[in-house]
C-alpha cells in the first residue's frame, strides 16, 4: 500500500472508533446511557472537526488521491480521495450525523439497554455513507453503500415490537439489496467496458475515454444503466422510490431523519462522484436520463404528497419530489455542483428537523403518523409549530427561505444547460407543493379536535435539533452567500 | 440615509416587537401594533415631501451588490409609479389594523401576519433588483394565505389553498421569465447571471424571445391582477378573507400585478407589448364588462364587492396597454383610487358583519333608518366607486375611457358601457340593503362609533381629495409615465397618437372634473 493519508480517512477512522467505543462502555459500565451518550455526541463532533481540517487541508492543497498500490494491474488505482468534495461530504455528514444523534435522543431513551447497540450503528452508518461521497473507486463506493445500507435496515427496524417496524425493515433490506445488486452489477459491467473500476487517475475510466471511443457501447451502457437504477433507488428517485413511504412509516420516528437526510447526501455525492466527474465524457448519455428521473421524479413525489394522511408519507414523498430537483442540478453537469451541495446542506437539516418534530408530537417510537396529530400544535406547542412552519416553506421553495435559494440554483443550472422544460416542470411542481405543505402548516394551526390534550413536551435536544434545523432554513434563505462561498470549492478533483 | 431600506424595515421590526409582547397583557396588542403600524407612514411622509416634481429619475437609490457572480444587489428606489403604490400601503395597513378591533382569536400572531405582510408588500414596490422583487412578491402570499385560512369564515380553507395556488402558479412562470432574462442579462455583463433591472433593460431581444418572456411576466401578474379569464380565485378569497384581509387584498395585492405589468412588462418587452396591447385590452374590456354583469346578481355582498374589483382592474389593464399618456396615467390614477375606495368598502361591509354577522344582501332592507349616518359613508363611497364626478374614481376612468379613445377606440366605448354597469350594480345594492321596509332583524343595531368614523374619515378625505384636486399625484406619475412611452417609441414603430402627447395631461383631467361637475 502507498501513499497512505490519516488524514483522508480520519472521517471514518473517528466515528469507526467512536462505535468500538460505545459498544466497550455500554459493556462495561451496565450499559448507562449517561456515559456513552456523551461518547457518540463527542464522536460525531469530531467527525465534523475532522471535515473542517480537511477542508482546511484541501485549501492548502494537501488534497489527493491516496492507499493506491502501484505495482498490480488492477489495484494501482486509489481506494481514498481528498478534495474539496469529499472535505465538504464530511462537514456536511458529521454535522447531520449530530443533530440526527440529538433528535434520536427521546428514542434512545425509550430504548433503554438496546440504545447503544442503536448509536454505534448510526455512527457505523455514517462512517459508510461518507465513503461513499470519499473515493474515486467503483467498488469502495459499494462498500460504503452497504456499511451504510446494513446499518439502516437495522434502524428501521429496531422497535421490532412495534406495529410496522420489522415489516418496514424487511421491506427496506429486501428491495435495499436488491439495489444494492443492481449498483454492484453496473460496476461489473463497467468495469469489463472500460477496463478500470477507478473514477479518475492513472488508467482510470476517464482516462479510457480520453484515449479511445467505444464503438459498441452496449455493455457501457448497461452498466451505467444499473449503477443508475441502484443509486437512484438509494435516493429515492421516481420511479425508483416505492419503498421509501412505506419504510419511513414504519420506521422508528427518531431513527428516520438521520436515515432519510444522510442517504441523500451521500447518493448524490456518489451520484455525482461516478457520473458528473467519473463518466463527464458521456454526459450526452446519462444527461438526459437524469433530466427524465428528475422530472419524473418531481411529478410523481408532489401529486402523491398532495394525498396523503401520513405525515412521514408526505414528507417521503416529498423527499422524492426533493430528489427530482436535486437531479435537475446534476443535468448541468460540474457546473450544478454548487447547487447540489447548497441544497443537500440545507435539505438535510430541513428533514432531520421535520423527523424530529414527528417524533415529538407523536413519540419517538410511532410507526404511523396520522396528520391529523398535528392539529392545534400551535396552542399545544407554539413555539415547536412555529418551528415546524419554518421548515415546511423551507422544504416548499419560498423565497426567504433555503429551500428556495437551492431550487433557483438548481433552476439556473439546469436552465443554463438548456434544460428549460426542466425548469418549468420543477417550478410548476413546486407550486403544487406549496399546497401540502401549506397544509402541514394550516393544521398545525387548527383548533385541536378536544381540548383536554394538554401541552406538547419537547425534550432539550429535540428543541435543539429542530431550532437548528430551522435556524439553517432560515438564516441560509436570508444571507445565502457565506455557504455560497464554501460550496463553490467543494468540488471533486 | 437609507431611507427605503428603514421604509421596508419598520414593519418587520414591528413584527418584531408585537410577537415579543408578553402573553399576560393581550389588551396591549392592539395599541401597539396600531402604533408600529405608523411608524412607515410617517417616512412615506418625508419621501411624499422630498420627492420632486417632474423628475423621472428613480429617488433614495440604494445600492449594496450582495453577490457578484450572481449579480445580485440590495436595490431599492422609487419614482413615479411606485410613489403612489408605497404612500397607499402604508395608508391602509394602519387602517386595516384599526378596523381588527373584533379580533380576539390569537390577535398577537394576526397582528404579526399583517406587519410582515406590510414589509413584504412595499418590498415589492421598491425593489429594482429583480430576484429580491420576486422574493417579496411571492413571500406576500404566507402571511396572507394564513390570514385567511386562520381568521376567514367558513369556507376559508378551500379559498386560501386556491389563492395560494392561482398565484403561485404565476409566479412559477414569472421565476422561469426572470431567471431566463437574468441569464440573458448575465452575458451582457459578463456574469452568470445579473438581476439588476437597468443591466435587463439592455438586453437585446429577439421578437420571439420578447414574446415568450411577456408571456411569462405576463401570465403572473394577469393572475395576480387579476385579469379575466384569471379571475376566479378572487371572489373565494375575498369573500372568506376577514375584513383586514379583504382590504389588503383589494387595496394593495391586486395593485402588485398591474403595478408589474406597468413597470416590468411595458419596460421589458417594447415589441411584443407593441403586439400583445391589442389582445390584453380585449381581456381587460371583457373583465370590465363581466366582472360588472356578474356582479349585479350576486346575493352575497363581498363577493358583489369583489365582482366589482375585477371590473375595475380591467379598466386598469385596458389603461396600461392603450399606450397613451392619458390612459397610462389614469391607469396609475385609478390603481390608488380604486385601492381607498374598495378599501373602504370592505371595511364597511365588514363593520355591519361584526353587528350581524350575515353577508347576504337578503337579509338586510332599511338599514338606512336604522344606521344613518353608516349609510351615508356608504352611499358616498359607492358613489366613488361608480366614478361620480368629483371623487377619485372619475378621474382615473375618465382618463382611461380618453386615452384609449385614441388607440383602441371600440374598446374604449364597449369600456364606457362598464361605468353604467358599475351605477347598476352599486345603486342596486344600496337599495336593496339601506331602503325600502326595515328588517326586524336589523332593528337596535348600533350606528358607527368614535373608532369606526375614525377609520373613514382620511379614506373620505382623500377620496374628495384627489377627485377634486388630482394635480399634486399626476404631476409626479407622469415623468415616469411618459418615459415608459418614449422607451416603446424607441424600441418599436409605434407612435403614440399626438392627442396623447398632450403637454399638461393634469389640465385634461380636471377639465374633465369641471365639465362634470358642469
């Protein structure tokens, strides 16, 4: 092995040791979630720190690409990259790893002993969602997806007891796989059509396309065509996306915003990774297949969301809807990049803080989430409906809020890719989304069905999950250009 | 001084400082958010009194470049056109605050909506930088659509959700419109983009892009307007919006999309407004002659009322695009008139709600008898309304009916027929509601106190005001007014007929109030 970096992996490296380290404490000290509750706090904080000095890192050009091996054929290509991409990756992972950690708290609790087996396999989970967005090769990408992938079919179904957890578990590893197998069958077939399973470097895919033109395509592009289908099935692209309502429903409250939010960065991030920079030479051939999933996407995620009665079904839907946009960015190519990560950066706090509001309101272990439970939050809990309204114009695109800010650069890149049927189907969609999330909003604001209901109790660190995740809303609506700034470098190599 | 920019400020500070108040004392809610409300109309006070005569230029520039790539800035300014839209919003909000006495369901959150709503709407009428105008423009719609969905009658839900989604429609379109142009403009510059309406102005066009990008623009602010056959959503929502929201709406919302057309589509787009002129004044004759046909046979009176606001918006449409000095400038007119007198409309039907609680015409008969001095504000705002010599209404329809007399002169006769139409509809009403037999009913209501006069009177005053001295507004609507025209006789082959070109319109509309009054 050459060249190897701590740096690079000192991501992974920190919260794989965080996970050891709970699963020691909780051994050891009876299993007392005071002690290893700090432990995964710490672990996630210092993934996040790990990010900041990457980042720093990277901007003093200590990025590259590194564990490469030189000497045997296949293997002199690099498992790990260092650029601004991956720095950002990390940052945004260790910070949503964080407060989804926080917003998990009530569930954790209510877990009681199995709590930290919980915590260590959100920290595992994210440990593999970021090597996803963190390497230049085909296969550590599917490493990363399976870490992560394993981990969460866990999660959903950790309340085992409860009413639609284990079915939503079974769901989720059973099509979650079969994904999974798509994604690695696209990396078989790729790597037979080009002879590489490295995105960039010596003798790497880009390189194949640099020095020759393939005259029979067909395997390429079924190969494409899988690792496609399996990424967009990750992050719950239409028409990809059948699983996602009925394993959020199901799925533990406090266990979906980290699930939800965190796959969708580290999708886009490998979607971006293998196509935008990887296969940039075949931009004409997935171009437009992303530009058709984005605005089936859109479509499909805003009319289902208009009729539902599930709260974490609107919101998945929504996430499907919120794919779409986000692939509408991607049809630009590199230059959709700052799009992508502007609103996957405030997407993700957006979701992490609406989970957790679905877990206050209606427990952290609740399977299913009737709306009509929101009603009268804002006499029950003003200062949590308030919050809730933030995020809800956030994820629906108005101005003033992040969520808008992301859209019109997404709209922008797309536009300037002469995608502008994109752009009229995604600001058409988003007006139709203003009506279910408007209605998110006016329940909250209804008179409660009966009065005895008493106040909405709000733990400390759900207060302090959702009042992030409304204060990034808000704050990156208002003055978006710092993040701006940061984004424009988070570029991969 | 940043005197725009403490202008858009002030309500969001009052927001502010309303929403702070402490839950213990609800009966400080209402001074407090009444005196904040005054805080802007006393800086469009000074801006009304330092604003010069006869100067096109836009006055209290501001200009922060907030991101150079983007070509993004905080720009403010005002002249003209927006002068007017600016004083009549800072006019009416206080007023609709003070007529929120009945309000007792979360008064703090309701007053909050209204004060944001304040900031957002002059927001749009001073922005020139065209991403932040959008963003006002379409932030306007929370706080209004929860005005109506939480404090409306009964079928608010429905009415706000299709208020929310005619509009946004729009906007969807408009965003697509600006976004396309700011690319356009971007290459200009040499930026990825520029939203900076003087840089867009530069921008050469092809016809077909001018159409596309009219028809963009267009679309949004028709429905905002609204513009028949755009229009359905108005009734619902005004009809279930409570009288705050009723009055905002008909006085300063539906002023944002003939205030669009006018500076952002008539600038924009010379050639295909130059094409299209014929096509949007059919649509605003048919408004006028619908939106008055219907409203005869409504039985309910704030759907009458809102029936009527579209007749009136066609007139203002027909105005704008007649493309003559007289019409543009009786449009501007008319926008402010119509936004005291429908104002004042709703607040009085609003009133009458309070004591009754119905809306159906049905119901009341002989109220005259019973609140005379109610009925007598009444008979003489509707009698602005239909345009009576000597109050506001007749100078901006006159105007109108004179300027596109000029261009479209079909279109200004079959518009003439709306005025008899709006006396049908009104006089009617009035009969039927204040003469005749006294309802059982109505018997012991109440007539107006000291706090409901009170809210009337500057409506009153300035209604009398501008009808029968309009020189002071149309002295300063009209430089910017005739810069629109000289821009579209630049840009394209049209002439705009030697009539309209008179020298002092003013003169015209006041030898149009003597011979009235005559």
């Amino acid at each position: 092995m050459q060249n190897m970096s701590w740096l690079a992996v000192s991501f992974e490296v920190v919260l794989l040791v965080g996970a050891l380290a709970v699963l020691l404490v909780a051994v050891v000290s009876g299993r007392s979630r005071a002690v290893w509750g700090p432990i995964v706090g710490l672990a996630f904080a210092l993934s996040f720190v790990a990010g900041l000095w990457q980042w720093s890192a990277v901007a003093d050009g200590q990025g590259g690409m590194f564990f490469s091996a030189q000497n045997v054929e296949i293997a002199v290509s690099p498992m790990v990259v260092l650029d601004g991409y991956s720095a950002f990756a990390a940052m945004l992972l260790g910070a949503v790893g964080f407060f989804g950690f926080l917003g998990s708290w009530d569930l954790q609790v209510r877990l009681g002993k199995r709590a930290a087996e919980f915590s260590a396999l959100m920290l595992l989970g994210v440990a593999g969602l970021h090597m996803m967005a963190a390497t230049p090769n085909l296969l550590v990408i599917f490493v990363g997806l399976e870490t992560a992938s394993i981990s969460f079919y866990i999660l959903a179904g950790f309340t085992r007891k409860a009413r639609g957890s284990d079915e939503s578990a079974l769901k989720y590893f059973l099509l979650g796989s079969l994904a999974s197998a798509l994604f690695l069958y696209g990396v078989a077939l790729t790597f037979a059509a080009t002879g590489s399973l490295s995105l960039y470097g010596a003798n790497s895919i880009r390189d194949f396309f640099v020095n020759n033109i393939l005259t029979e395509p067909g395997v390429l592009l079924v190969g494409m065509a899988l690792m496609l289908v399996g990424l967009m099935f990750k992050v719950s692209a239409a028409p990809f996306h059948q699983w996602a309502p009925d394993v959020y429903q199901g799925a533990p409250s406090g266990a979906v915003g980290l699930m939800a939010a965190g796959v969708k960065v580290a999708g886009f991030a490998a979607l971006g990774r293998i196509f935008v920079a990887g296969l940039a030479s075949q931009i004409d051939v997935w171009g437009p297949i992303f530009a058709g999933v984005a605005a089936v996407s859109m479509i499909v995620g805003t009319t289902m969301a208009l009729v539902q009665d599930d709260l974490k079904r609107l919101l998945a839907y929504s996430g499907v809807a919120h794919a779409g946009y986000l692939l509408a960015a991607l049809v630009a190519g590199y230059d959709g990049f700052e799009a992508m990560w502007f609103y996957l950066a405030t997407y993700a706090f957006m979701v992490v803080g609406a989970f957790t509001v679905v877990s206050v309101v209606n427990g952290p272990g609740s399977s299913s989430t009737s709306l009509s439970t929101l009603k009268g939050l804002a006499s029950r809990n003003p200062h949590l409906a308030w919050l809730m309204a933030v995020i809800m114009l956030g994820m629906s695109g108005m101005p003033f809020f992040a969520g808008f800010v992301g859209k019109a650069l997404a709209f922008v890149a797309a536009g300037q890719a002469d995608y502008l049927w994109l752009v009229v189907v995604g600001t058409l969609t988003t007006v139709i989304g203003l009506a279910f999330y408007l209605r998110v909003v006016s329940t909250m604001f209804q008179t409660a069905d009966s009065n005895d209901l008493g106040q909405v109790e709000m733990s400390a660190t759900s207060n302090v999950t959702v009042l992030v995740a409304a204060g990034v809303t808000l704050v990156f609506g208002v003055l978006p250009w710092p993040l701006l700034e940061v984004v424009r470098d988070a570029l991969p190599l | 001084m940043p005197v725009l920019s403490i202008l858009i400020a002030l309500p969001f500070i009052g927001a502010l400082i309303v929403s702070l108040l402490p839950r213990r004392r609800p009966e400080i809610v209402f001074p407090v958010a009444l005196g904040v409300s005054l805080a802007p109309l006393a800086v469009v006070l000074y801006v009304l009194s330092e604003f010069p005569v006869g100067d096109p230029n836009i006055q209290f520039p501001e200009f922060h470049v907030v991101s150079e790539t983007f070509g993004i800035a905080w720009q403010l300014g005002i002249d003209g056109i927006s002068l007017f839209m600016v004083a009549l919003t800072a006019i009416l909000f206080p007023i609709s605050i003070a007529a929120s006495r009945s309000v007792t369901d979360k008064l703090k959150t309701y007053m909050v909506l209204l004060l944001l709503l304040e900031g957002a709407v002059l927001g749009v009428f001073l922005a020139l930088d065209m991403i932040i105008f959008f963003a006002f423009f379409e932030i306007v719609l929370i706080p209004m659509y929860l005005l109506i969905s939480m404090w409306g009658s009964e079928n608010r839900r429905y009415a706000s959700i299709k208020f929310v989604l005619f509009t946004a429609t729009g906007s969807a379109f408009l965003l697509v419109g600006i976004v396309a142009l700011a690319i356009l403009a971007g290459d200009l510059v040499g930026t990825a983009s520029s939203f900076n309406f003087a840089v867009m102005l530069q921008v050469p066009m092809s016809d077909t892009t001018q159409l596309w990008l009219f028809a963009a623009f267009g679309i949004a602010f028709a429905i905002k307007v609204p513009l028949f056959p755009f229009h359905t959503w108005l009734p619902d929502a005004h009809t279930e919006a409570p009288t705050a929201g009723s009055v905002i709406l008909a006085g300063v919302l539906l002023k944002m999309g003939t205030y669009g057309l006018l500076r952002f589509n008539l600038m924009l787009f010379p050639d295909a407004v130059v094409d299209a002129a014929p096509v949007l004044g059919v649509l605003g004759v048919i408004g006028i002659v619908y939106g008055a046909a219907v409203a005869i046979v409504q039985p309910d009176v704030k759907r009458l009322i809102a029936y009527s606001s579209v007749s009136h918006m066609g007139f203002i449409v027909l105005g704008t695009f007649a493309l003559t000095s007289q019409a543009l400038e009786g449009a501007l007119f008319l926008m402010i008139s119509h936004g005291l007198t429908t104002g004042a409309l709703f607040l009085l039907i609003g009133m009458i709600y309070e004591r009754t609680h119905t809306r159906a015409i049905a119901d009341y008969g002989g109220l005259a008898k019973v609140m005379p001095e109610y009925s007598g504000i009444f008979l003489f705002i509707i009698f602005a309304s239909a345009g009576l010599p000597g109050l506001s209404g007749f100078v901006g329809e006159f105007m109108i009916l004179i300027g596109t007399y000029l261009t479209m002169p079909v279109l200004a006769v079959i518009a003439g027929f709306g005025v008899i139409l709006a006396a049908v509809y009104l006089l009617w009403a009035y009969e039927r509601v204040f003469t005749g037999p006294t309802n059982p009913k109505l018997e012991g209501l109440k007539d107006l106190g000291f706090r409901e006069i009170a809210i009337m009177v500057p409506l009153v005053v300035l209604i009398i005001g501008l009808g029968v001295y309009p020189k002071p507004v149309m002295e300063r609507i009209s430089p910017s007014v005739e810069i629109i025209l000289e821009r579209i006789e630049a840009e394209t082959d049209y002439e705009v007929p030697t009539f309209g070109r008179a020298e002092d319109v003013a003169q015209v509309a006041e030898a149009g109030v003597g011979e009235g009054q005559g």
